[in-house]
C-alpha cells in the first residue's frame, strides 16, 4: 500500500491538488493559443480523455487576451503557462484564469514579482513554480559545475522565498528534468524540504514510445515512494496521449480505479488464436468505456482461467476459438472471429 506524503492542499479552479485528493492528470495544448476554435476543440479533447487541467502557452499580449474567450467555453481548469514577461500574467489573472505556472526569477525583478503575488492572491489563483534543469540559474550553475539534482532544489526553494515574502502560499512546484535519475533525487530532496504540492512530470521525455517509458519509470518511482500530488506525462506528439499514459501509470499504481484495467498475455508457442491482434482491437474498445472493470485477454488455457478469474470478465484463447469467462466461470465458446464483438456485448451489458 503507497502512503502518501500529507501535502497542503491548492485549489485550482474545482480541481483540488495536494492533502488527501486524488492524484489529478494534466496536460498541455500544442495549438498556437492565439486561435480560440482549435485551442478549444484541443481543451475539450483532453478533457474527454480524462485531463483534469490543461495548461496553455502565453507566448505575447495576443495569446492572454484570449484567455476569457478560451475559458467561456470550456468548463476544465485552466493554467497559463507565462515566462519573461510579468505583464502577461496580470492580463491572464485580469481574464480569469485558473493558475498561473511561472519560473519568478525569470519575469522581473521584485517589484514586478510582487505585482504578480498581490494579484494572484486577490483572487485566489494558485501559482506554480517550474524549474527544468536546463534553465538553471548561471549562479547555481557556477555553484555546482552542471546541473544538479541539489541545484534544481535550490533553485526552486529560491523562487519559493520571492512568493512567501510576500505572505503567498498558494504554491505548487516542480523541478523536471529529462535525466530521470536526476528527476527522482530532485523530487525526493524537495519533498523533505516543503509542504507545498509537488506536480510530477520528466520534460522533454520523448516520442510517445520512448516518453511514455521514460515518464513511467520517473514518475511512477517517485509516486511509489508517496510523492506526487499531479503528474503531466510529456510527450512529443498528440497530447491526447500523455493522458492516457499518466492514468495508466495511476491505474498501475492502483492509485485510481476510474476504467477498465485491462491484462493480457505476452503470448507464446501455445497461443493458437490471433492474440495480438484480438488484444489490440479489445484496448482500442474499451478506450470509451468508463466502468470500473478489469478484462482479461489471454492466449490459452495455461494462464487465461487463472487470470480470467481475478478479472470481472475475460477470454482465454484455444485452437480458432475461444472461452468467455465472467468471474472465473466458463460461459461458452466462441469461434475466434467473433471473440472481441462478444466480449464487447458482454461488457456493455454488464
């Protein structure tokens, strides 16, 4: 059983981060945010696939001022990702934003800052620090030669003390870096040095394959450990994706129990049926299926019964044929072509 680190709970919008909450998934629109339609069409598919908040670039004036438009339409939490200019975070905070995810030595100096702070607390808007490994200070840099886990936490804990001289507390951070070993010593330092939540996540982690790997590796180590409040698994392509893998590496973790948990067989000499292909078209079906199931797709008889019977339905491969389980029962045989259409009727009807 993962116990987690108690953290001190941040409101985003109607998205709780931190204490007791469950572990939100979050990602990050790859639309120029400038063109409200495809920015909205991109929020809402996220939000389809289970994001609980999506973060936005500001990249100038025009981009925040559509930030009112962009939030009249959705109904998900909303974060602007703001850097260099402390201008663009008052125009998002003026138009409603949910968060504001910002590295404070990088937007001014402490009057500038503090204009932010006074703004962001006057309506309740949570600030998130973001430090990467690759923008370090010149003077940590100096400090340590490279950069360093160590590093990383000095930095963040820097930025931390520019928000709470001015009595703001409503903080979350990271500290990402696509050196995963170096992720998870930054994140376990930071962890025994605040209380503030922790937003997981490996930057710049890869292609779909290679990132979802490295993602996992790094973030579910760490939520293993206890740490972690909202996780972003980055992915070099359809952010849709990153969502599916952040709530795979939660459902591995039994950290959330929203879906269908699916197992399969790596197969082997004794499969006589299409398993990988029956076992891709079943995942690519239940994708759209939101009850709290677990399937089993199995290859034979050897390990399917066995299987099935932990899972609340399955099918185990024969020679063209295969069995339909339900709680570990044998329901009938079904000849292979029609394995995947009947367990799908089964489980709609369950």
């Amino acid at each position: 059983m993962i116990i987690r680190k108690q953290t001190k709970t941040v409101h985003i919008g109607n998205v709780a981060i931190g204490g007791d909450h469950i572990i939100s998934v979050q990602s990050m629109t790859n639309t120029d945010t400038r063109d409200v339609a495809a920015t909205v069409a991109q929020i809402k598919a996220l939000q389809q696939a289970g994001c609980e908040l999506v973060r936005f670039a500001i990249p100038d004036e025009q981009a925040a001022l559509q930030v009112d438009k962009i939030k009249s339409q959705v109904d998900i939490p909303l974060v602007a990702d703001i850097h260099f200019d402390y201008r663009l975070a008052l125009m998002c905070i003026e138009r409603g934003i949910d968060k504001i995810r910002i590295n404070p030595g990088n937007i001014g100096d402490d009057q500038k800052v503090q204009q932010v702070v006074e703004a962001a607390a006057a309506k309740n808007i949570p600030i998130r620090i973001g430090v990467n490994a690759g923008s370090l200070e010149k003077e940590l840099l100096q400090k340590y030669g490279s950069p360093t886990a160590q590093a990383m936490v000095d930095s963040a804990l820097r930025h931390v003390s520019l928000l709470t001289r001015y009595d703001f507390h409503d903080i979350i951070i990271s500290i990402k870096s696509s050196n995963v070993p170096m992720m998870i010593q930054a994140y376990q330092l930071l962890s025994c040095e605040v209380d503030y939540p922790l937003h997981l996540g490996v930057t710049e982690a890869g292609t779909v394959w290679a990132g979802t790997i490295k993602s996992a590796v790094g973030i579910g180590a760490l939520l293993s450990q206890g740490i972690g409040d909202t996780i972003r698994v980055s992915l070099t392509g359809d952010p849709v994706e990153e969502i599916k893998a952040g709530r795979q590496i939660l459902k591995s973790l039994g950290l959330i129990k929203a879906g269908v948990e699916m197992v399969s067989c790596p197969t082997c000499g004794r499969c006589r049926i299409g398993l990988i292909d029956i076992a891709n078209a079943v995942e690519k079906r239940l994708a759209n299926v939101h009850k709290p199931l677990k399937v089993a797709v199995m290859g034979c008889a050897v390990n399917g019964p066995g299987e099935a019977r932990e899972a609340d339905i399955g099918i185990a491969g024969g020679d063209g044929e295969g069995l339909l389980f339900k709680k570990g029962e044998i329901i009938r045989k079904v000849p292979e072509a029609e394995l995947v259409d009947v367990l799908m009727a089964e489980i709609e009807n369950m």
